[in-house]
C-alpha cells in the first residue's frame, strides 16, 4: 500500500496476530530484541562515525506534519528526545504539544521500574481513541522499553495500534523506520540488540537554551543484579574527547550558563579507549578552562571514581561541589548481592577523600530498601551510613525485580509491608538532613542560575545554587538565564527563599 492509499483509509490496519504467533512475528519484525543477545559483551571496537547525515530521499517528508514525544525516565532519555525532536524538525516536521494535533507520536520509554513500564502501557491504551480520531496518526515506541521482548510481545499481541518500535540503537534509524511506517500495513519494529556505534552530529532540539545536556558515554558494564540498563543500553562506548570538547565550547558560544554530562557510568569514560589513557578525570581538566559558568555530570559509580577526579573537581571553577553518589545499601552482604563491586568501606573511604579535596561538597545518593534477603541489622547498616556520610538528599527507592535481571530470579522475601516501613523510616534520616542542609544557608548569599518563573508564581524566579539547591526569590524576568547573588531568607522544606542582590559579573564567575 503506497502512502495516498494509506491516507485515503479511514481504519486502523494493524492485522491481527494470526495463531502462530511466531511466524507473525517473524514477518513484521525485521530487527527483534533479545536480552540474551544484549548480555554479550564482545571485543569489537567501536566504530565512529563522524558526519551524520540524513539522506536526501527522506528530506521534506514531514511537510505539513506535527511530531509529539512524551519522554519517561531519565536525562539520558530527555537527550535521546531532543536527537529525535532534532531529526524531526531536519525531516520538515514541526513539534506539538497537543496529541489531537500530532501526526507522529512517540513515547520515549523508560524501563527501570515497573511502574514506570505500567504508566506507558496506560498510555498506549489511552493513545487508541486519538488514532480511531486520526487512522493516519503514526504510533511509536521507543527507548528502553522497547529492548525488552517481553514489551515487544505485548505490544504485538495488545497494542496493535502502534506503528513502530524501535530501540535506543536505532535512534538515527528514524528517517527509515518513519518511512517504512508510512509505507507499511504492518507495525514496523527494528530493535537492534548489539550496540550501536558512536554515531557523532546528529541533530539536536534542545528544551531551553540555559542548561544542556552532553552525553560522553553510552551503555554499561557493570551489570548491578537489579539492574536492566547494561542490556537496555549496549556496553560502554565513551565518545572521542574532541568531541565532547568542541560540542561544550560551542554551547558556550551559544550562551549556555551550564552543561550536565551524562553517561550511565561516567566513571567508567575512557576505559574503553584502546589507543590513549584518557579517563573523566582528564576531561574534565579540559573542560574547566571552557569560557563556560558550570558543569556537572551525572550519574557516578563510586568504584570507578579515581583520585585523579577528585584533584581535578578539586579545582572548582565552573566545576561545581555537588556530586551525585549512589550507594544503593550500606550492608556488604546487600551490596555483594547487587554486584556493585565495592564495599561499605571502600565507599567511605572515597567520601573522606572527596571531602578532604573538597570541604564544602554537597553528596547525594540513591538508596534501594527491601532487596531479596534484606534484614532489619542490614537496613540499619544503610541508615548508619547515610548519617556518617551526611547526604545532603537521596532518591530512595524499594526494590521491585526487573524481569531478565539476575535479581528477578532470588527470592523476593521481604514482605511489602516492611519493605514500605524501612523506605518510611528512610525517608525521615533523608528530611532530618536535607532541613538541616538547607538550614545553613539562611543568612548566605549564594549564586543562583535563574531558569524561569517559580512554579507556584509567576514574579517569583526560581534557580539553582552550584551545589543543586533550589532558590525562589522576588526578581524582574530580565534576570532568567543570568547567575545572580541572592541573600537566603528562610529554609522551607524543600528549597531556600531568599532576596535578589546582584547580578554576578561573568568575569567574576570562576572558570
Ligand atoms: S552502574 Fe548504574 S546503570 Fe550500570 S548496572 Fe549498575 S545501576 Fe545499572
């Protein structure tokens, strides 16, 4: 069926899964995933490609049309929409917010915790009255999700009115796979399992022009138990210095204020370099002398984090003291289990380190309760941790098995009830010490990067502080995307509320 067919029909025309559900499946899945393949982790190098481009055959396909992505999970995710958002707009489309004006929608998934796979199958659901609305409307999944057969089954078998799935390989796939929905009347699905290569220039839609995100590394070794993204993501692929260097210097030339690197494991950057001895450490000692006012990085892995990173954050500059921690249990026997490859001791060792170069660094952390085998002594282990190490927040967790993940397959024995009562009595320690954090600036002046009107009101600016607090304060809109000194007046529960005093000369900035 050409496109003019397809726009003339007025039905939704996925077929229905015949009997024999594997010959259907053969038939329209031309890459499907498999979370045994994405376990393997081969020796081939990486290649890299330099100059992406998108051919011309595709250009101007999306003339008159709208494309929509709702994005779930993670920043690496939010950076994956804005690659999409950006091979869109190349393609002639233009974005939407509304779903009833949208040709393309796409969900950018996110597979780390069941709920969150529940809320995207809530959606699918709720995306059949807008496509029996609009029969040409196209419906695609992506992201995490998609790397997982389990997901792909169901949607082949319960979501037939989406059009295509594609994994976090095929992202540059897009002008093809869009094509191929257009042309198909099958639902078109390319998963690659093996990772992709480095691809370099893709086209990027960034949300904002005072933050951005850079990614420096792709995938994950470590394979945590609990943890799906080694096989959701491909193994650790770190992009070329250069690369990295040239795309923060040109978001500087743009006016960006701050970048945030990411990488699932950014500790791990350079590892995978066969030719030079390059790891985060080194990076980032290049890129504080970038004419750039802050850079972050998220998210850490304390058993790759070296001392060369830490002389170098050390430095400060436009690198800023808040470093985000995850220790996930403050048992051995919990952290053996989860395969983090650390110890209680070797972590607090790290944070006296860290601390000794750098007096003044905020730490947070992520904390998973309830893991198989969890015990009342072991849950007390974490929470004697955290006060040793006074967080000064966590995202907390209670642990919910990941189908294909090693954990999935112990015993989950800790009841429900008392996995919610540790997370409760968690979640007190974390407030204890984020009021008290934030109780200590009143009275400071800090520097805030202001990035718009605070939720609640529109003459009230919000911002960040260099270590991650939020700042509300009384202010004309003139100052949004400009760092400013504010005097804190008061801690709330959650941010500072403090009063406008200058705005910050760049020069006086640090870089
Ligand atoms: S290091 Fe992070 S991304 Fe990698 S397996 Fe562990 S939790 Fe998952």
């Amino acid at each position: 069926m050409n496109e003019e067919q397809r726009l003339a029909s007025q039905q939704v025309k996925q077929p229905k899964p015949e009997k024999d559900y594997s010959s259907y499946f053969e038939r329209v899945v031309t890459a499907a995933p498999s979370l045994k393949d994405a376990k393997k982790r081969g020796k081939e190098e990486v290649k890299y490609h330099k100059d992406f481009a998108i051919d011309e055959e595709f250009l101007g396909m999306g003339q008159g049309r709208k494309f929509y992505i709702r994005t779930y999970g993670c920043q690496m995710n939010e950076h994956d929409s804005e690659v999409m958002a950006g091979i869109f707009t190349q393609l002639g489309y233009e974005p939407t917010h509304l779903i009833e004006e949208a040709d393309v929608v796409l969900l950018n998934t996110c597979a780390i915790r069941e709920n969150a796979e529940n809320k995207v199958f809530g959606e699918l659901g709720f995306l059949v009255k807008y496509k029996r609305k609009n029969p040409e409307m196209l419906i695609g999944v992506c992201g995490c999700m998609s790397q997982e057969e389990s997901v792909v089954n169901k949607i082949l078998t319960t979501y037939q009115h989406v059009d295509m799935v594609f994994g976090t390989h095929n992202i540059h796939r897009l002008p093809h796979i869009l094509k191929e929905a257009y042309m198909s009347k099958e639902m078109v699905i390319e998963v690659w399992s093996k990772e992709g290569d480095v691809i370099e220039s893709l086209p990027k839609q960034r949300n904002g022009a005072i933050k951005a995100w850079v990614n420096i590394m792709y995938g994950c070794d470590k394979f945590c138990t609990y943890c799906i993204v080694p096989y959701t993501r491909g193994k650790e692929r770190s992009r070329r210095p250069d690369e990295i260097i040239q795309e923060v210097r040109d978001l500087a030339a743009q006016g960006y204020q701050e970048i945030m690197l990411l990488g699932q494991n950014v500790n791990a950057y350079g590892k995978d370099f066969a030719d030079i001895e390059y790891r985060l450490g080194d990076l980032m000692d290049e890129l504080r002398k970038i004419d750039i006012p802050r850079i972050r990085f998220t998210t850490s892995h304390p058993r790759d984090f070296d001392d060369h990173l830490i002389e170098v954050l050390a430095k400060k500059g436009n690198l800023v003291e808040h470093i985000h921690l995850p220790v996930q249990s403050g048992s051995n026997d919990i952290l053996k289990i989860m395969a983090r490859k650390y110890t209680r001791e070797h972590f607090l060792d790290l944070v006296r380190k860290i601390k000794a170069a750098i007096p003044d660094v905020a730490l947070t952390t992520d904390i998973i309760v309830g893991y198989p085998n969890e015990t009342e002594e072991q849950f007390q282990e974490t929470i004697d941790l955290y006060r040793e190490v006074g967080f000064e927040t966590a995202f907390t967790y209670i642990y919910s098995p990941r189908e294909g993940t090693p954990a999935a397959k112990m015993q989950d024995n800790v009841p429900l009830e008392v996995k919610k009562e540790r997370l409760q009595r968690l979640n007190a320690v974390v407030e204890e010490f984020s009021s008290a954090a934030l109780k200590k600036y009143e009275g400071e002046i800090v520097e805030v990067l202001v990035e718009g009107s605070s939720k609640k009101r529109d003459d009230v600016l919000a911002g960040y502080t260099r270590r991650n607090k939020l700042v509300n304060f009384a202010g004309p809109q003139e100052l949004v995307g400009q760092i400013v000194k504010v005097k804190i007046l008061e801690a709330k529960s959650y941010s500072l509320r403090g009063e406008f005093v200058e705005i910050v000369n760049r020069h006086e900035v640090e870089v």
